[in-house]
C-alpha cells in the first residue's frame, strides 16, 4: 500500500465523509426518537397494518413493526442505511481511477515508480476504510440510541446490522471501482454501480411477489447482507462469506484490467 | 559507444484503427537534447506517454537506461521525469501540497528542489492550484519533474503557458540537467527554444517520422540565399556550371543565388572573378522545419545534399 496516497484519499474525501455520517446519525436518530410513539401507538398500529395491503407489507419486510428490532429493520435496514452505505460507496469506487483520469491526473499519479496494482490496492483499501468507519458510526448512534428509547438489543445484532451496510457498500465500492477501471469516466462508474444497486434493490424488494426475482435471490447482494434480517437473526454466515468472496474477485478483475490497459488523456 | 539513455525501435502505436505512431525509432544519449517535432496530432504526445509506460505498444520496443518499456514495468520511473502536455494537477492542493505528495510518493524528500526551484520560477507555492494562473500550474508541473533529479527527463511542451523571462530560466534549468548527465526528450511548439536548446531533433507528421537529425547538419542541407559582391558587375553565366546552385540573379555588382550544401565551389569561382565579400543567409528551424513538414518527401529532402 502507497500510505502517502491512502492518506491522501482519506484528506480529499473528507468532507463529503463527513456529510453521510452526518447524515446517517441523524436519520438513525431521528428514527430512534419516533419509536417510542410507535410503541405507545401500537394497538392502533396492529390494526393499521392489518388493513395494509399485504404485498407492501412483504415488499418493506413490516413484519413486527412495533417491536424495537422491527420497527428498526423496517425503517432503517430495509432502505435508508442501505442507500448510505452504497452511496458512499459507489462514490469512492468511481473516484479511485475514473476521475483520477478524467481530471488528467492519472498520467502524474500512474508515472511514479508504484505499480498499478498497488495505486488501485491502496484506493481500495481506503474505500474499504471509509465503510468500516461508517460501520462504526452507525454501531455507536445505535448502542447509545437506543438506551434512550428503551429498546433491547444484544451488541452483536446491532454489530450484525451495522455491518450489513458495509457489506452493501463494499460490493458496490467495487463494482464503481471495476467499472472506472474498465471506462475510465466517473459517470460510467458511478451510473453503472448505482444502476446494478437499484437493479438488485428491486429484485430483493419484489421477490415475495415475484417468484422469478424470489429463484434468483441466492446471487442478489442485498439478500446476502439483509434476507435473514440481522438485526433479529444475525449476519448469515454463508451469505456473508459469498458477499466478501464476490467483493474480492471484483477487486481483483478491476485491478487486472487497470494494469493491462492504455490510461486515456 | 555509450548506452542510449532513451530508445526507440519501430515504436507502433494504433487506437483501434486508428494510427497513433508508426515506426519511430531514434536515441537520446546521456547528457543530450533531443528536440521532438511535429505539428498538433502528429504524435509526440503518444510517442512520449509509451515511453513512460501509460500506452501499450502495438509493436516495437521502447528502452529506458537499456530495459524495456510496458505498462507493467514501474522500478525505471524512479529515473524518470514526466511532464505531460497537459499536466492534471489536484487542484484542491496548495502547490507546496501537491508537490510534497508527489516526492512522498517518490520516497523522496525533496524539499531543497522544490522551494529552489519555486524560488527561481518566482511560484507562490501556498496558493491553492485551482487559484494559480495556467502559466503557474506549469510551473508546478515543471518542478514534479525535474525535483527528483531523475537521469532521464521527458517534457511534452514544457514552456506551454510560460512568460519569456520564466522560459528563459527554464531553459537555464534544462542546460544545468543537461550538464549533469541526464538525456532529455523535449517536444516544444517555439522552434527558437529547440533549436537554442537541442542537439539534435526528431521530426514527425501524421504518425510517421521525417527525419532525426543533429540542426548544425539540417541547417547544412537546408536551401541557403547568398550575396556576392564583386568589384564590377559579373555575368551570372559564369555560375552556371556550379553544383548545387540555382536561382541566380544580377543586381549591378552583387549576385544573389541559392545554395543546398556545400558553398566551396561557389566561392571558389567566385574568387577567380575577384569576390570581395560574402553574405550567407542561413534558414531557421522554423524554415527547416516547414519545408519538410509541408514539403511532405523527408527522402527527396535528405537527398538534395
């Protein structure tokens, strides 16, 4: 790994870092400080859900919505926390080469005495970086939130859920990133990476409707980090694995086609 | 014979179909200028970044210090300093930043070179880049590669930007890297700063090399305008039979001719008809330059001599 690069990533990404966090904990928070109304709420809501039609209840998993681990699957997990992780995923995958060699910088930065692989290794380390910091976020704002609104929850679901995000965020870090290294243009990365996750979110979302979509879940991103619900049942073993293995061979492709290819000016 | 320093041997490069470059071979030596020419989309930009190892040949070698060139390769550019034609610099970065990134990266410190250099090219190094005028983020490209001191330094028109004062101290610049040993490819758009700077220089147009050539012999195989003065009007019959003349004119006791090569013989039947004096007008590169570009025959050009 290059450390002044890595470091270097971290400096220019900062801000924009900075924002989703921000973001993150206050939709955490925000969430977290409705529930108790929910909870206080929840004959009325049994009995709203109830007439609710049923394929919407499937579609956003309502299932439990009034217990704590219920509510905060249904509002957090199943979309919200998801989006953060894989926009600031997608984001730091399309600026590791595509926007290096879209702002020409990529004939400065690929001419030092480093290897290609190693430039893209250190890019993606820092990627990686940026969703465990996120996962550490999210782990705090959720032990210490739901304290306040009295909802119990071991530390290892809340650890299972908080690292179901970066799951979703490190697959889709690396197919910005195999996308930038393949075109080279930022819009290419980030379009084709936020295509495929909208793409995925909607298979995963329709598959208790649609028994297609339902045959292919075994090979959907979004089934691997949320399908057993972390938060109740913690992260599946298998699907976790399947998730890293596909993250690594995607990293791996993106490196191999960055070393063997002109870098456009 | 010493080692080439920078080598090309039938240097291919094709977009697709699209031809880049075709067949360029030539050597820079150890502690000399070559000068690149060629007029926009002739090449030199592709030439030069395969000789850095972004582009992937379609055929030929390119040899840095005697080992070969790819894209693979990475442990060479340590000798290496590249300016690109037109540098992409990070522009959140302070100049002092981004050159401090770009030595770190280097495992190299640096920092004597770097504010020397800023010293000399009178360079706010703590302004951001995005601030810094164009003439000013090539200041900073300038000084990434020649920083490091590297042996071989390959510039794609580093004066691009640059106002006349700061051109000449990078000329100075380049004579002092020069003195030290180090081999530099320079592509430039100002002939007059090739041919103040170069030893020699390569000429290439739509892909395809003209010529490489040292100018001291360009110049030699270059038509020529002579004046000849004589004491009493001289018949221009009398330069008839000389080799390599043409275009002889009278104007009272002066004779204007052209001349490609050689002027020997001229002065030599010129003496016979009591020649008092003589005025040669040699061409400039610019001149060289267009008439083998525009001329489009590099053979008939070398042949003429």
């Amino acid at each position: 790994m290059a450390i002044p690069l890595f470091l270097k990533v971290l400096k220019d990404q900062r801000r924009g870092f900075l924002g989703w966090s921000i973001g993150l904990v206050a939709i955490v928070s925000i969430q977290l400080s409705v529930f108790p109304t929910v909870r206080s709420s929840a004959e009325g809501l049994a009995t709203f859900l109830k007439n609710y039609p049923e394929a919407l209840q499937k579609i956003f998993r309502m299932e439990d919505y009034t217990s704590g681990p219920g509510y905060l699957s249904t509002e957090l997990f199943s979309f919200m926390l998801p989006l953060i992780f894989i926009a600031v995923g997608t984001g730091w995958g399309a600026n590791a080469t595509a926007q290096e060699e879209e702002r020409r910088t990529a004939d400065l930065l690929l001419t030092l005495p480093i290897s290609r692989p190693r430039i893209l290794l250190t890019k993606i380390v820092s990627g990686i970086t940026a969703q465990i910091v996120l996962v550490l976020i999210l782990f705090l704002t959720l032990f210490i939130g739901i304290r306040f609104v009295d909802i119990s929850l071991p530390v290892s679901k809340i650890l299972a859920g908080s690292a179901s995000g970066a799951l979703l965020g490190v697959t889709f870090h690396a197919v910005a990133t195999l996308f930038g290294s393949i075109f080279g243009k930022k819009s290419v990365a980030l379009g084709g990476a936020i295509a495929l996750a909208i793409a995925g979110f909607l298979f995963y979302s329709l598959a208790p409707l649609v028994h297609t979509f339902d045959r292919v879940l075994g090979i959907n991103p979004f089934q691997w980090a949320l399908g057993k619900n972390p938060l109740k049942g913690g992260l599946d073993f298998g699907y976790a694995t399947l998730s890293i293995l596909t993250s690594i061979i995607i990293y791996g492709a993106s490196v191999s086609v960055l070393r063997s290819r002109d870098i456009s000016n | 014979m010493p080692t080439s320093a920078i080598s090309l041997k039938g240097v291919t490069k094709f977009y697709g179909h699209e031809l880049g470059v075709m067949d360029v071979t030539f050597e820079v030596l150890p502690g000399e200028i070559m000068g690149f020419l060629g007029p926009n989309g002739a090449g030199k930009t592709t030439t030069m970044r395969a000789l850095v190892g972004l582009l992937k040949l379609t055929s030929g070698q390119a040899y840095i210090l005697g080992e070969e060139v790819t894209i693979y390769s990475h442990e060479m550019r340590k000798e290496i300093g590249y300016l690109p034609g037109s540098p992409g610099l990070y522009e959140n970065l302070t100049g002092w930043e981004h050159l401090r990134f770009l030595a770190k990266m280097r495992d190299c410190d640096c920092t004597e070179e770097i504010r020397s250099m800023a010293e000399r090219f009178d360079l706010d190094l703590h302004r951001r880049i995005k601030d810094l005028s164009k003439g000013n983020q090539q200041k900073i490209g300038v000084i990434q590669a020649f920083m490091h001191r590297p042996s071989i330094l390959i510039l794609d028109e580093p004066t691009s930007g640059l106002d006349p004062i700061v051109q000449r101290e990078f000329s100075a610049l380049v004579d002092e890297t020069q003195s030290r040993g180090a081999a530099i490819l320079l592509s430039s758009h100002v002939l007059s700063e090739v041919e103040h700077l170069a030893d020699r220089v390569v000429i290439i147009n739509d892909g395809k090399q003209l010529l490489v050539d040292e100018i001291s012999n360009l110049k030699k195989r270059t038509l020529r305008t002579v004046d000849l003065f004589f004491g009493s009007p001289i018949p221009p019959e009398v330069f008839s039979r000389v080799h390599g003349i043409k275009d002889v004119h009278t104007y009272g006791n002066r004779i204007t001719c052209t001349v490609i090569g050689a002027e020997t013989e001229l002065l030599k039947v010129a003496v016979e008809h009591g020649l008092e004096s003589v005025q040669t007008h040699e061409s400039n590169l610019d001149e060289i330059f267009f008439s083998i570009v525009e001329g489009g025959d590099p053979n008939g050009y070398s042949t003429i001599s």
